[in-house]
C-alpha cells in the first residue's frame, strides 16, 4: 500500500485538469518567459495543507488562469472551477482517487504585473489518496 505523500498531486492534477480542457489551453506548474506565447495557461501548484499521517492527503491548490483578457481570464477560471467542484470528486487516475473538493477561494481576478496579460485564480482543498 502507498503512503500518504506518495502521489505527485500536481501532476496528477496537471494531467487531469489538460485531459478536459483540450490541446488549446497550456497547463503546467510552472511559468517561463514564454508565457505570452502560450496563453491561456492554467498554473497548478501545490501550496500547503496537511495529511492524516497515513494515506489522506489533504492538498491546498492554487490554480491560477493566464489569458490575453481580463474576460477570458475569469472564463477559464470559472470552466475550470465547475470541473473541481463538478467532476473531480469522486474521480480518479492511474495513481490517484479524489475524494473531496472545496473551493477555499472562488474565481477572481488576481494582480499581475504583466500588462499584456491577466489573471485569475482560485484556491481549493482537495483530498485525494493513492490508488490501493
């Protein structure tokens, strides 16, 4: 049996979430200079939480969506809050089950300094064990 700490919960998510939005959108971790050029981007990143010490894995995840309008942004943002709050729960992947999704956050606007683009984000709780 896998332990808790054992599923890579962004690549996870990183491969889920690319599956439903298609070949038109970026999805990664991390950003590069090449941002402009690939937008929209959705950027996952793990940025705390905690696990029961022995499979349940509680993750915080931002998400935020990079697009070339304030309009698109917050589109993107929404689409991809239905499909957390919609379709991930109860869902799973190779490695990975997805139990339960909480928006901590919803989709807003968030500052960026980059005039060329926009942001938006949200944050969620999400719970997820490996597979047994």
């Amino acid at each position: 049996m896998a332990a808790v700490g054992s599923v890579d919960i962004e690549l996870e998510l990183i491969g889920w979430t690319q599956a439903r939005l298609g070949d038109g959108v970026v999805v990664r971790d991390e950003l590069d200079n090449s941002l402009l050029d690939e937008l929209p981007t959705v950027q996952i990143e793990v940025v705390g939480g905690d696990d029961d010490g022995f499979r349940l894995d509680r993750a915080l995840v931002d998400v935020n969506v990079y697009a070339a309008t304030r309009a698109a942004a917050i589109a993107l943002a929404t689409t991809v809050h239905a499909l957390y709050l919609e379709q991930l729960r109860g869902s799973a992947t190779a490695t990975a089950v997805f139990g339960s999704v909480r928006a901590v956050t919803r989709p807003a606007v968030r500052p960026y300094d980059n005039v060329s683009l926009r942001r938006a984000g949200a944050t969620y709780q999400i719970h997820s064990h490996p597979v047994s």
